[in-house]
C-alpha cells in the first residue's frame, strides 16, 4: 500500500519516543529498532558481561601432603599463585587479567623485574624476567617460561626456578582437564564431592598441579607444554576458587527478556554446576522448586547421557526423542549452559501442577548432539 512506507516511520519515531522518554534509552539509528523487533533469542557470556570484572579470592582446598616432599601444599599453592600467570609490569604495578591478579594478592608476594642470565633467555625474547617474593620474607622464585591459558588446552603454566635453584613446573586450569593429566595417585578420593560443593555455591574453581623438572636450561624454551605433561611426574594440588558477583541489572534484563518471549542463554567455561548456580541467582533459570533441569553431557565414549539435576545428579531414562519434543513444544523460558550456546525450556506436567522443563549442556554434551543428533540441534535451540 502507498501508505505503508509512512505508516513504518511513524511507528518507528513513536517508538523511540517512547524508549527515550518511559526507558531513558536513546536510539541513534532508527533502523536498529526494526532489528530489536526480530530478536527471538540471545546468548550472554558469563564472566564480565552477566557478572562483574572484579574477581574475588574466598579460599583453598589443598591435598594434605606433598608426595615425596617436605614442602607444605600452601607454601607450594602460594608460589604457584605468584608465578602461574602471562601478566606483566606497569610502573611497578601487576598488570593482567583480573583473576590472575587477584591470585597474586592473595598469594602475599609481589612481583619484580629482573634482568635474566644469558642461559635462561632466547633471541626472540626480551632479556626481562619476572621474579616473584613473598612479603617480609627472603623466598623468591624466578619465572622462566609461561604458556597462555587458551580455549582448546584449558590450562596455563609456568617454568619456574625456585631459590633453592629447582626447576618447577606450575599449571592451573579446569579442573576436569587437569584431572586427566595429573597422576591419578596424587588425587584425594573426596575431589569430585570437593569440586561438586564448591560449584554448587557458584564459585569460580580452578585446579593446580606441579612437576619438579629434571631438564638442562637450554630445553627450557625449546620444550613444548604437551611434552612437559605427557612424561609422568605431574601432581595434583588443589582447588583454588572465587566469587564472581552478579551486576546489579543481570537478573532485572532476563527479566524483561521473559516478559518479551525472547529466548536467552548464558554461555561459559566454568564448571556446569557453577553455571547453574550463577544462571538460577540472575533468573536465568527458575528456582529448583519450579523446575525439572536436564543436563546433557557426554560418557567417556563420546556418547550423549542426559542427567537430571537435583538432590543427586543421575542419569535419567528420559529418552532424547521425548526430550527434544519437549524443547519444542516450549513457548517460552530461559536455560543455561556451559562452553556452547544451547538452552531450551518448556512446561511438563508432574503431579498435576506445571513444572518448567530447562536444559543446560556441557561443550562434551554439544559436541555429542552435533555428531548423532544434528537434526535436532534447532529443535534445543
């Protein structure tokens, strides 16, 4: 119709009156408020976007003893802390990512440069080392070599040389990887029940390790990070976890978000069950009274296993068919997961009363849809 050009624009400036006026939201390109009105759903990142920059250190969780070591663990975890990091100096002031230097200022040391002997530097490299020392004390340790934390390794570390002249190799990360390649003896039987409490209450959990290097100076940079920890000789620690404060408009956005039919998911690296605390604090996903939760996750085969999450978490006999009619018969709701953007939520009956039906897959569990279920990844969504 000739009028429907007109009729669009004055809806459009109707529109952002209303937004700059009831909302105090001012719009400088009108044509992002047609965009607004498609979003059917919308995918967050946890850390800094939902929650604040500020990371707060709360606690340890150490092994009892050290194998074959009189050092005690939180000497260790302490020097580990200091050292385990990619930050750097700025006018005297440790400068990086927000966790790592909350990990130094909870360690009790500080950080100095130092000039660095001949053997322990390469061409490609700045002669400038870091050297960590621990406040009103004469322990000190030099860091030699770090590997950046990236997405597909889920760990970083460091060479270190300690002051007794020790060669040392810290590493820290997800706990699940760090599982996998520490010796299996050096883990205390109750790690899973630790780990499972502490991301029950929403912390941050990162685990540590050690290797003691027996290594000339010269390998020191020509040794690579999977070669350090494929040789036997690395040693669990311990848990190290934090508090990630929510932002104070996170839970009123999904909120508005809900009321809206848009969709939303949250998406982080964290431990699922610290997603899921973190996703049901911002209303994300409903309280557990009025919720039947789902986690996808994958079996050490690769295989995709559906858990149900409560008082235990158990593999159910809901089968995926029934599951994934579920997600799509959903009109409306939130979700979570971790690693990978996937979520869905619907109503099922329990009882005679409505139960919201949310989901929350681990990247395993992602991967596992993608392979034998690709048909139905829409469906989740």
């Amino acid at each position: 119709p000739p009028g429907l050009v007109a009729c669009l624009s004055v809806a459009t400036s109707i529109s952002i009156s209303r937004l700059r006026h009831v909302h105090s939201i001012s719009v400088s390109e009108t044509s992002r408020v047609n965009y607004a009105g498609m979003v059917s759903f919308a995918s967050f990142d946890k850390t800094g976007t939902l929650t604040d920059e500020n990371i707060d250190f709360q606690g340890l969780s150490l092994v009892s003893s050290l194998l074959k070591s009189s050092i005690t663990p939180d000497t260790l975890c302490g020097e580990l802390m200091a050292t385990c990091h990619g930050m750097s100096l700025m006018n005297g002031n440790a400068v990086g990512d927000p966790l790592e230097v909350e990990l130094l200022r909870a360690s009790g040391w500080k950080l100095d440069s130092e000039s660095s002997p001949e053997s322990y530097s390469t061409a490609k490299e700045s002669n400038q080392l870091l050297r960590a020392s621990k406040l009103n004390t004469t322990e000190n340790a030099l860091i030699l070599r770090h590997f950046e934390f990236t997405p597909e390794k889920m760990r970083a570390g460091s060479i270190v040389r300690r002051a007794d002249g020790t060669l040392i190799y810290y590493i820290k990360g997800s706990p699940e990887m760090l599982m996998d390649l520490c010796e299996k003896t050096s883990f205390p039987k109750d790690l899973p029940d630790q780990l499972n409490t502490l991301s029950k209450k929403g912390y941050r959990v990162l685990a540590t390790a050690y290797k003691v290097l027996d290594i000339s100076p010269n390998k020191i940079h020509t040794l690579t990070q999977d070669e350090l920890e494929t040789s036997t000789g690395l040693h669990y620690l311990g848990l190290v976890y934090f508090s990630n404060k929510l932002k104070s408009d996170s839970k009123e956005m999904f909120e508005h978000f809900s009321r809206a039919n848009i969709r939303s998911s949250m998406i982080t690296g964290d431990h699922i069950f610290t997603a899921i605390a973190v996703a049901t604090e911002c209303s994300l996903l409903v309280t557990p009274e009025q919720r039947r939760l789902y986690v996808i996750d994958a079996d050490n085969g690769g295989m995709p296993v559906i858990y149900l999450h409560g008082d235990s978490y158990s593999p159910c006999n809901i089968t995926f068919d029934n599951l994934f009619q579920l997600c799509s018969s959903s009109k409306n709701g939130t979700g979570t997961i971790t690693d990978n953007p996937l979520q869905s939520s619907g109503t099922n009956n329990n009882s005679g009363s409505s139960v919201a039906t949310q989901i929350a897959v681990t990247g395993k569990g992602l991967c596992a849809l993608k392979e034998l279920y690709p048909q139905h990844i829409g469906a989740v969504l």
